[in-house]
C-alpha cells in the first residue's frame, strides 16, 4: 500500500512545503491538496515548490475539476511540472464542490467531467483534443505522462470512473462502502472493456493518531475530524436529492446520517471546528477517519488493503498533524510496506 498526505494551501506556503517534505522522509510516495481558488492559495504555483524540494513525491490536486480552468491551461500546466520534475504529477479532479459552489457556479455535469478527463489527459500526454469544437495539441510536450484520478461516490460516477480514470478517488475510509464503491467501478471498468486491476484505488480520510485508546483522547480526535463527515455530507446530499432517502442505487449506510444536515458554511470547509458540521454524529467520524493508537490504524488499512485499496491518503488538517505523520513513518507505513 502506498501513502499520500493531504493539505490545504493556507499561507505561509513553506508550511505547506515543510510538511510535504517531512511526508516524503516518513515514507510517503504522495503529495495532494485542496484546489478551491478563492478559499486557499493557488496550489499548483505551490505544487512546483512542493516538487522541487522533494526528490521523489507525486503531487497533484484532490481535486481540480473541469470548471474554474480552460481544460487546455490545465493540460499545459502539469505538462510544465511534469517536463520540469519529470512526469511526478496526477491530476485528481471531480464535479467540483467548494470551486464551484463558492463562486456561484453548480458543480459540472459528469458529462462534461467525463469529456474533460479524456481531453487534459490527451493534451497532457502530446495527442490532439477538441476542445471546444477546436482541435488542438500541445507542441512542445515530449513524452508527456498525466495519470487522471476521479474523486466519485455515486452510482453514475463510480462508473464513469470505471469507464475513464485511471484511479479512483475515495474521500472515506469505511470499510463497507469501500468494498461497494470499489466493486462498483472495477465492474464498470470491466463492462467497458478495460482490466479492472489497472485502475489505482485511492481512499483519503483524516487520521489522527493518538497516544491511547481514553475515552478523552478518541473525543478529541473525533472533534479534531468531525468536520470530514460535513465535507462528505456536501456530496451525499447531493445523491440523496438525486436518487431519494432510500434507494437501491445508494447504500443507507452513505446517506442517512444527512438528514441532521442544515446547509453549509464554506468558511470553515475543511477545518477541525466547523461548526457546519455539528450534525455528524460520533458512529460517522469513527467510520469515515482514522482514529486512535496506531495499532488501530494497522488494523484498518490492512482490512481496506485486502478490499483492492491501494493508497491511503491522510487528510491532515487537525492539531496533531506533524505526530500523525511521524507515528505513519515510524509504525503505520512500515506495517503495510515492504519498507519505508
């Protein structure tokens, strides 16, 4: 199993910096952030410093989306970072949550996701795309290497993601949706004619890892996470207006602990104490994050390991982010490794 950090771009970028490359000495091989314009700093002016202070670190976004970019700009953005580090970079994208809503925009059909992955991976990688009606290609990209990761939970875009991506994106550690979800786009995949091992499996949730298993320190970390399960909450809303309460198309285990929900602040989006998310009960957090001694988090990546994951990626914007990290390099990673 590989790892990967996950941060937001808030100032001063060489924290930003500074954590990726203590991420990198512990083991990890992945670097992502947050891409929402107006929210944080622009993230792929700080992917280059991220990536020209690391040596071996795959960065990219969790996720870009194909409505706040020209898809052309952002194919000639990660073939410049690619040609200048050499081809380090995945670009995970989606429909776009807090991009698009922020300023006032709905998130983007999968249909246009769907044209959009084909077309940046193209121009990316030297091939002609139409965009716009317009054929175009990129002539100075030699031997150009975009890998496009969807970020997906339902139905329609597990299989688009199946169809197209070459990963699968995951914003949940539950070991139950997980198998359904990873189930969901190895069929589609094979139903489009493609080898459904081929596409990579990547689950990104918070993990904090704590001293012991006191009911005092797991209410700590579960206030420090709390706000993923409202993150999530944004797109399960989204499926529960699309497909009802209940459905077979959407697992009861996703989408009932919404029905708290009381709309959502962005302000506070991705952050431990957003009061937007008060409605996330304690069963959530435990389910969505990793929490506790890091035996605990042993115990659950080996399980989300043998469902067909194949990186976890920490979200680490809590309190205890530098330990967390430093407990994952010393104990977590070597145990689900054949080394750091």
């Amino acid at each position: 199993m590989d790892f990967g950090l996950v941060l937001q771009t808030d100032p001063p970028h060489s924290q930003v910096v500074g954590l990726m490359r203590r991420a990198e000495r512990n083991g990890f091989r992945y670097g992502w952030t947050f891409d929402s314009a107006v929210l944080w700093q622009e993230p792929f002016v700080i992917h280059s410093q991220i990536l020209e202070h690391t040596a071996k670190l795959h960065v990219g976004p969790m996720v870009t989306n194909p409505g706040t970019r020209a898809w052309e700009v952002t194919a000639s953005t990660f073939a410049t970072l690619n040609d200048m580090f050499g081809n380090r970079t995945i670009c995970g994208i989606g429909r776009g949550d807090s991009a698009m809503r922020v300023a006032g925009r709905k998130p983007n059909t999968l249909a246009r996701l769907g044209e959009a992955i084909d077309v940046i991976r193209d121009l990316a990688e030297g091939r002609e795309a139409v965009v716009d009606g317009t054929s175009l290609r990129i002539p100075w990209i030699r031997n150009g290497r975009l890998p496009v990761w969807m970020a997906a939970y339902g139905p329609r875009a597990l299989a688009l993601a199946g169809q197209k991506a070459d990963g699968f994106i995951l914003q949940l550690a539950d070991p139950y949706l997980t198998e359904w979800m990873v189930k969901s786009v190895r069929d589609a995949a094979r139903t489009a004619g493609r080898d459904p091992s081929e596409v990579t499996v990547c689950v990104a949730a918070p993990a904090y890892v704590t001293t012991d298993d006191s009911p005092d320190a797991l209410a700590h970390a579960r206030a420090q996470c709390r706000w993923f399960g409202g993150m999530v909450g944004n797109h399960v809303a989204d499926l529960v207006a699309r497909y009802g309460e209940h459905s077979d198309l959407v697992p009861d285990a996703l989408t009932s602990y919404v029905k708290q929900r009381q709309g959502y602040d962005y302000s506070h989006h991705g952050r431990a104490g957003n009061p937007s998310a008060d409605f996330v009960p304690d069963e959530i957090v435990d389910r969505f994050c990793l929490l506790g001694p890091a035996g605990a988090h042993i115990d659950r990546l080996k399980t989300l390991r043998d469902l067909g994951v194949d990186q976890f990626a920490v979200y680490a914007m809590h309190d205890a982010n530098e330990p967390t990290i430093d407990a994952y390099g010393s104990q977590v990673i070597p145990a689900l490794t054949d080394g750091p």
